[in-house]
DNA sequence: ATTCTGACGTGGG
DNA sequence: CCCCACGCCAGAA
C-alpha cells in the first residue's frame, strides 16, 4: 500500500481476531483492551468493517459485550454469521450467543 | 472546520 | 432485568 506502513491498528486487531479458538467468541471491548486501547472499542468494529471478507479473518466470532450478534447485518447474507458460529457449534438463538459467558475468549487472560 | 454516524462499553435509574 | 445518556475515536459528507 502505499507511503504510509500498514494500519497497525488495523493488523493488530486481525492478529488478535485470528487467534480466536475454533468454536469459541470474544467481544469487541475485550479485543480493544489487550491492544492497550480500551476505548477504541467502537474502531475495532471499524477495523472489521475493513477487514472486508478475509477469510483468515473469523469477524464472526466477535460480537458485542452481551453476546449479540450486532454485525451480521454486515455479512453478505441475512444470518450468514449466524450460520458460521453455529457451524462451529456456537447456539445462538435471535442473535444471541448461548452460554456466551462459557464460551467467552478473553485474549488478556488466555492469551 | 463542523456535524453525524457507528460491527461498543459503562453507569445510573 | 431493561432502558437511557454519555464518552470515545475514526471516517465520510
């Protein structure tokens, strides 16, 4: 790209988003906090937004702090986002992850 | 430069 | 538990 380096911003939070496990979510805050930037919560969504369909990008498996699957209106379909967590073995139900808090992956802590 | 919006989070009622 | 208002930061018009 050009004269300006890579959005390390943006890398980070793909670097983060990446070491997601398989069939486990975080949340966007959570993500923001172990870059050091807790209230940037809103850019890492932004960052997503970017990330415009990488596949190496599981953007599926962040969601807000409640669970709620806020971003599948951005996906290509209706509950394409849906259908990739519950894929994974991920319930969720109206756009709400079951037992989200069980299946919550804090990067500060396990990582 | 100003204003609004947004894939968020926290706190108070 | 739900609802509301505020704070935050980056980008678009």
């Amino acid at each position: 790209m050009g004269i300006k380096e890579n959005d390390n911003f943006f890398e980070r939070v793909y670097e983060v988003v990446k070491l997601i496990p398989y069939g486990r979510v975080t949340s966007y805050g959570a993500i923001a906090k172990c870059l050091g930037a807790a209230r940037s919560a809103r850019m890492v969504g932004w960052a997503m937004n970017a990330c415009g369909g990488r596949e190496d990008v599981p953007a599926h498996r962040v969601v807000n702090r409640k669970g709620i699957l806020t971003g599948k209106h951005h996906f290509d379909g209706t509950n394409l986002m849906q259908q990739l967590l519950e894929s994974e073995g991920v319930e969720v139900i109206d756009n709400q992850i079951i037992d989200f808090k069980k299946l919550f992956w804090d990067p500060m802590t396990e990582l």
